[in-house]
C-alpha cells in the first residue's frame, strides 16, 4: 500500500470474511491506520464480479465428479476441463445480470439483497442441454455405462441398468400396461430421471400439444444419459459405438432423434444436422434409424451442399446411396444449387448445373412414381403431355411395389418444400420433358431402371419401417406392412429389433384369462392405440410384454 500510495491517502477493500477478521489481521490494521484507510464494509454483501459466480460454478462441478482430483494437476485439468464446456449462455447470462444486481444492491443499501434461504440446487453442466434450475434434485437414477472392448481404433460402450433401476424399470412396465398415463405420471414423480418414462410422457404431451413440456422432458433424459457417460465416450470423435441390439441403449437414440426433431421443428437444421451425425456415428453399419433417409433433408435446409456431395461421394460405392430416392433427387439438388450461388465461379456453375440435369433425369428415369405425388404436395398442376403419358402417369403409381412407395413418398412428405421455390419448379420442369423425350427414343438407360425397380424394392429392412414410424409422415406410413402396423405400439421402443439382446428378465406376472375381463373394460382399451385384441391377455400378453420392453 505505501508504494502505491506513498502519501498515506490509499483505500484498502476487503469483505469480512472470517479469515480477514483474524485478531492478528485486525491488530495489524490498527499498527499501520496511518498508511492508509480501511474501508468499513458490511457483512453479508453480494459480490458484484461475476467471476465469482463462475467460480461456484466449477466448485460445484468439481465437487459432483465421480473421481475426485488427488493432486494439484489432476485438479488444474479438472478445472480446465470444467471451464472450457462452460456454455456462452452461462456468460451472456451473467452479464446481462449486472445491471439488476447494481439495482438490489442500491435497494437494499449495501445489505444482503435476499434473505437466507436453503442452497440452490446446482445441475452438472453438459454438452448437449442446458439443466434448468426448475428441474428436480438430480441424483443418479442407476444408469451407468461400461467399455465392452476396444478394436481397430473403435470403441464399443454399453448402458447398463444397476438392481434398482431394474426395478423401476419393471414398474414402469406394469404403468404402461395399465394405459393408463397418470401411473407413469406417478413413478416419474418418485424417480424424476427415469429414461422410459420421459420419453412416453414426452409423446404424450406432444400429442396433447404441449411442445414445450414435450422437449424439456426430452432434456431431461439426455441429461440423465450424459452424467453417467464412460470418461472414454466422446460425442465428437466418431469412434464410439452403440449395440442397438441393447434395450438400454436404444433408448439413447430415442432420446437423441426426438432431441433433433425438436431442433428441426423450432428452425435449428444446422444443429439438427449434427445431431443426425452423432445417430449415425454410434452404429454407421447397421443405421438403426436409418439417418440416411434424413441427413440430405438436413443438409439442405442447412445449406450444407458441399457435406452432402462428400458424403455420397464417400459412402456411395459400399451403401449404394444412389438406390435412395432421397439420395438420387437430393444430391441432384445440391448441384442446382451450387450451380446459382453467386461466389460460384462461372466455369464450376456451369459444371455443376450440367451435373445437376445429369442427375435428376437419372433421378426421375430410376423413380418416375415419385414425380406425381411430389407435384401434388408442390400444388403444381403438371403438363398434359406429362400426365397423359405412361411413364410418370398412373401405371408409375400401380407398379410400383409397397417398399419403393414407402420410401418414394417419405421423401416427397419430408421434401416436397425444398422443391417449391420457382427456379427449382422451372429446372425440375425442363429435366422431366427431357426424359420423356428420351422415353420416347427408348433410351437403355429406362428399361435398366424398370429391371432394378423390380429387383431391388422386393421389401424394406425393419430399419427402413422404424424409421417411417418415427416421421410420422402420413404419405409414408400408408404403405407401411400389416405385420408392422398390426404390432402394440410403444412411444419408449418403437419396433424394436427381433433378436434383441436382453441382459434382465422382467419376472413373470400372473396370467390374467380373457373371461376376467368384462366386455365393456375390452372396449375402452379397444379405443388406445396400442390395442391388439391378439396380445390383450393370457399368454400372448407376456409374450408381447417379455418381447416388447427388452427386459
């Protein structure tokens, strides 16, 4: 203090915390009040730096971590490790709050600016949601994750469920056979972060129109998945893998595929787009959900043209992407649009405008079903030589078989709004009069397309069905096979696989004969959506319940 203030006019500030008001602190003030003045200070007082706060942000973080740092530099990596996932809400928040903490500190006139009150509860911070403080107490609700094996740079992880969430789990089993929504209501009251159950009340308070509480229970599970991470899951590195064959991990996909629909509904495609990359990522072989019917949707409304042509230029040779409708319009449609971007140069926009027409004649001469209903949701009105003729007429519709129309028309309901904008409408216009003139010149390319249409739409995968069943695209779903429309439907597992692999046997339950139950009960429950008068007692009943949770 004198050497900054050598003429004894200095302040000194501190904020009687217990340690500076020591008698040995307090005497050695009054040895050297003629070197400067101590600023009198009341206790209590809210500090106005906002780094205070995030410093108990990382204290708090710290305190809740499974393995607790030991020494100084497992401690100095914690920190950073902590400070670098801090979101840029976190800091934008804290901010913007300074104005009104200066305006309760005024009010109160340098007092406390609140009255005692129980701790806050503080939620562990995350990559991919922000916990709210609304949200109940988290504790973990037994879910956990293990590394299976490491091989060929790829790591192969597992949820798994500890005795008492098997227990839960059971329980939630029992609510949802009784259809009744206010017993699963109940057992979320008394286990908050239970996976299942989130994702069923999600689905219903969709279908009630509440979005908002229908995303946030969504959240909630994310949430719940990512405290009980393996320290070696990244969500980043591409290297991680899921068997969806696993009940407890499927439930992890649903989680992440209602988490990115939600972001595509509100406007967010970019980000809907990685989320579809990190789906895809956990099991690329397999695509349980199929995100290859998706991620061109994505890439698009993101403008994401260039993603996309690698994509297909790198995944093209061992997935045949090009045998995807989706795929054979949509890269197509990249090309247009590369080919009318501004900072294109002229040479490349001339090359990607011919690549453009190359593509989507390929396009309509591989998929002519496709072009009838995609004008129709377009409200365009097609040519009469276009409507007249055999090719994109009515026969293209009749012909084509029940998977070929289920993927044809899960696009056109995904799609059919990337394709309203006028120069689209005029470039999709000069390519179909295109190919009917090389119909007309029977062109060999036709007759080959005819002879795969026939060969290789025979059915669809049930990846390709499940995935039909989550757009809910009504298009789609009409097409949809009777063994599939005909199964109990389950918002927490939507047709899950037929040789899942099951780690916990659910314990049986008594049999209930069809005669216990009164006609009058039969026809309410005849009236939900899941009903199947096959499965609705005896033994087809604990089949369907053995089969249809996985546990």
């Amino acid at each position: 203090m004198t050497t900054v203030y050598p003429s004894s006019d200095g302040y000194f500030q501190q904020d009687n915390a217990p340690c500076h008001k020591a008698r040995i602190i307090s005497d050695w003030f009054l040895e050297h009040d003629n070197e400067f003045t101590v600023l009198k200070w009341p206790p209590q007082s809210p500090d106005l730096n906002p780094i205070e706060h995030l410093w108990d942000v990382v204290e708090r973080e710290i305190r809740i971590m499974d393995v607790q740092p030991t020494n100084l530099q497992q401690l100095r990596d914690a920190i950073m490790s902590i400070w670098t996932k801090l979101s840029e809400e976190c800091f934008q928040y804290l901010v913007e709050s300074v104005p009104r903490r200066i305006k309760a500190v005024l009010k109160a006139k340098g007092g406390p600016t609140r009255p005692r009150q129980r701790q806050r509860q503080f939620h562990r911070t995350t990559w991919m949601t922000i916990p709210k403080d609304t949200w109940p107490r988290f504790s973990r609700p037994g879910i956990s994750m293990s590394l299976l094996q490491s091989k060929d740079g790829l790591h192969y992880f597992t949820f798994e469920h500890s005795r008492d969430y098997q227990q839960v789990q059971f329980k939630f089993m029992d609510a949802v056979d009784s259809m009744n929504n206010n017993n699963i209501l109940t057992l979320l009251l008394t286990n908050p972060y239970h996976i299942d159950s989130l994702l069923q009340l999600s689905d219903v308070c969709r279908i009630h129109e509440d979005p908002e509480m229908a995303r946030e229970l969504i959240e909630r599970a994310l949430y719940s998945f990512e405290c009980s991470f393996h320290p070696l899951f990244s969500l980043t590195s591409g290297t991680c893998r899921l068997d969806f064959l696993r009940p407890e991990n499927r439930a992890f996909y649903l989680a992440l595929y209602k988490h990115m629909m939600f972001l595509e509904n509100r406007g967010c495609p970019r980000t809907a787009l990685e989320y579809c990359k990190l789906i895809l990522s956990l099991d690329p072989e397999s695509d349980p959900f199929c995100m290859l019917l998706l991620i061109d949707f994505l890439a698009l409304r993101s403008r994401e043209y260039h993603s996309i042509l690698r994509l297909y230029q790198d995944w093209e040779e061992h997935k045949n992407l090009s045998q995807l409708p989706n795929f054979a319009f949509s890269v197509a449609l990249c090309h247009f649009h590369l080919s009318e971007e501004d900072d294109t140069k002229p040479e490349e926009r001339e090359k990607y405008r011919k690549n453009a027409d190359h593509l989507l004649q390929h396009a309509l001469i591989m998929f002519p079903g496709l072009l009838t209903p995609l004008l129709d949701l377009c409200t365009v009105q097609p040519d009469a030589t276009v409507s007249s003729h055999a090719f994109f007429g009515p026969k293209s519709q009749i012909g084509q078989s029940p998977a070929l129309a289920e993927l044809t028309h899960l696009y056109v309901g995904r799609n059919h709004l990337l394709w309203r904008e006028g120069g689209v409408l005029l470039w999709l216009e000069e390519c179909v009069k295109e190919v009917l003139l090389r119909v007309d010149a029977k062109d060999p390319l036709v007759e080959d397309g005819q002879n795969k249409r026939k060969q290789r739409y025979q059915s669809a995968p049930r990846a390709i069905h499940r995935h039909v069943l989550l757009s809910e695209i009504k298009e789609a779903t009409s097409f949809l096979p009777l063994d599939v429309t005909t199964q109990p439907g389950m918002g927490f597992d939507p047709l899950p696989p037929l040789d899942s692999v099951t780690s916990y046997t659910r314990p049986e339950r008594p049999q209930v004969g069809a005669t216990d139950e009164s006609t009058l009960s039969l026809f309410f429950r005849s009236l939900l959506p899941n009903f199947n008068l096959q499965v609705s007692g005896g033994v087809g009943e604990r089949r369907c319940r053995e089969g249809g949770c996985g546990v």
